[in-house]
C-alpha cells in the first residue's frame, strides 16, 4: 500500500514540473513578456530572435515642402529606437533622435525632407530576450517647379513664360512641354539663373487651347519634377484690340452700321443696328452701361441699355430701317430688332463697356 502510495506521489510531481516547464518556455515567446527568472549561479540565457520592426513613410513620394509622415512598428511597447537620416548624395546616415513606442509598440515621427531621403531605424536589443534590428525607408522628393503664363492673348501677341525651381538649382535646365494629341512633348528649355528662375518669350502664332508644364529632370539629390498644367488659350485678333480679358464688351462700329458683342477677346455675335443721323450723330468714345431697362415696346422697343446721357442702345418699333444702308435715321442712339436687343440685354450687366468707333 505504501509503495502504490508513493509511486502516485512521483507522478504528481513529475506532472508538476513539466507544467511548469511548459509555462516558463511559452512565457519567454512572448514579445514584452518577463524572462523566467535565472537560478543563482546559471548564466544569463542570451537573445534568440529580432523583434519584428518596419519603418512605414507615408506618403513615400512627395514635393519640397510638403511633410511625410514615418510609422515605428516593433510590437515591443515603451522601447526607445533611434532615427536617422542620410541624403540621396550623402554616405553617411546623421541621427535624428530617440522614439519611443507607445502601448501597443509604435512610435510615429513627422518629417519635412528638402530632398530624397532615406531613414532608418535602429533598435540596440534588450540583452536578454530581443537580438537587434533596424529597418529603412526612403522618401522621393521632387523640386518645387512653379511655372505661369498668361492665360488668354490675341494671336500674334507675344507672352513672357517664368519658371522658378525651390530648392534652388542655379544654372539647372527646365524643360517646357505642351500637350498634344493627348502626350506631352518637349517644346522648349529655359536655363535658371543665380536665383533659380528663368523666363523665355512666346509668339503666339496660331489660334487654339495650349496645355503647358515646366518639367525639371531627376538629379543626384530629387526625383523628377513638374509644375501644374497652365493652359494658354490663343484667339484671333480683332480691329477694335478690345481688352482680352473683359467678360462683356461692346462695339459699335458706327461707319460699318454693326453693334458687336465681345467676350474674352472673340467676337461671340455680330448684329446690324441704326446709329445717328447727321445732326445728330452717335457720340464716338469708351463709355460703360450705367442703367438697364424692360420695355413693352415704342420707340425703345423690348430693352434699353443707357450708356451716355440721352444715348443708349435700345429695340426698335421701326424694323424696316435696319434693312436699308447707311443706316444713320436715329436722334445717338444706337438700335437693334428687339430679338437681337433682348439677347444683348441678358449678357451686358451694368458695367459693361461700350466702345463707338467710327
């Protein structure tokens, strides 16, 4: 009885410890966990694996100025690794400071690199449970190329094109291109002076829409760079050389008998009108619409846009004279059939400019 007594004994025992065994090697698996403690006089156990650590930029392509932001994953909470840089035409990597990582054993870092960079992280182990690691990232930084141009001019006109690049680049080349048929193409170069700008002059010698960009070229420090999308929009020339920019704009060309209707330097519709007689002729000048009306009808026909007291443009209940030439039956002012007075009405606020050339 008493041996069966202590053979169950030795089997408990037994169980005991290699639970306990199991327990103290599963303990030591995990990351941030204690090690199991060392008898006195054993060697202190040495590290087996590295943490699994990344370093994340994002984004990873950006333009000078713009921030990134760097993301430590160790999975080891309240650990201190250590950031560095190193520039595209550096050789060395230069520290930029300790992190530490939070609860759940990540750290984030904002940076604003000037140039293409490559960061790293380095975490020195623990001695006990962690061997070292370090991981990289690398960051491409584009120049900052900026690029204008007048939007809107008159064929034959010539417009001036400036590029600047920051960082600066002193006596780099911007290559310009314009889009056509759907791909950018070279077109020409400008050259960067001291301060890392640089202009060139453009005739404009046909009529249309023109997409144009600066492009600056990868070098040793950045990655390739372009400016935002400039459309330059060449129309075609008038006699009267009306401000290309004015939304609304009206001329009456009083020997032609034509009231013409301007917007951004073209021509949008072209209308016969009557003007002045002899002794009383239609003031020539540059005047503005400074009073609009809806009429029923009479003499002032649907609508009235006064522009230079008694003259205004205004309908007309005599439409027969706007079919005879010269046309000059009015006491200044200037009349058109009531369609063509009712259409001008709703697109000349006040405001509007009123050119009468002779």
């Amino acid at each position: 009885m008493r041996r069966a007594r202590s053979r169950i004994s030795l089997v408990l025992l037994a169980a005991a410890v290699g639970l306990f065994a199991v327990a103290t090697v599963a303990s030591a698996g995990e990351p941030g966990a204690s090690p199991a403690p060392v008898p006195a006089g054993s060697a202190a156990p040495s590290p087996t694996a590295s943490p699994a650590l990344t370093l994340a930029a994002i984004p990873g392509a950006i333009t000078a100025g713009d921030a990134v932001t760097l993301t430590v994953r160790i999975g080891v909470p309240g650990v201190t690794v250590q950031l560095s840089r190193k520039g595209a035409a550096a050789a060395d990597f230069r520290a930029v400071g300790p992190l530490v990582t939070n609860a759940r054993g990540v750290a984030t870092y904002r940076a604003l690199p000037r140039e293409t960079m490559t960061y790293r992280v380095d975490y020195a182990g623990d001695g006990v449970q962690w061997l070292p690691a370090s991981a990289e990232a690398t960051v491409a930084v584009s120049p900052r190329v900026s690029f204008s141009a007048t939007a809107r001019l008159y064929r034959g006109d010539r417009v001036r094109l400036a590029v600047a690049v920051r960082p600066a680049h002193p006596n780099a080349t911007v290559v310009l291109q314009r889009r056509q048929d759907g791909a950018w193409a070279d077109w020409r170069t400008v050259t960067l002076g001291a301060q890392s700008s640089g202009q060139t002059v453009w005739r404009a010698d046909a009529v249309g829409a023109w997409p144009l960009r600066a492009v600056m070229a990868a070098d040793a420090t950045h990655a390739e760079g372009a400016s935002p999308v400039r459309k330059v929009t060449v129309v075609k020339s008038n006699p009267y050389h009306v401000p290309i920019d004015a939304k609304s704009m009206i001329v009456v060309d009083i020997s032609q008998y034509r009231l013409h209707f301007f917007s951004l330097g073209s021509e949008v519709r072209s209308f016969p009108c009557v003007t002045g007689r002899p002794s009383l002729p239609t003031p020539l000048g540059h005047f503005k619409v400074y009073a609009r009306g809806m009429w029923p009808g009479g003499p002032y026909g649907a609508r009235i846009m006064s522009y230079h007291p008694p003259c205004a443009i205004h309908g007309t209940d005599e439409p027969w004279l706007l079919q005879r030439f010269p046309r000059n039956f009015s006491h200044g002012c200037t009349r058109l059939l009531n369609a063509n007075a009712i259409w001008l009405y709703d697109r000349a606020p006040l405001g509007t400019p009123v050119w009468n050339v002779p």
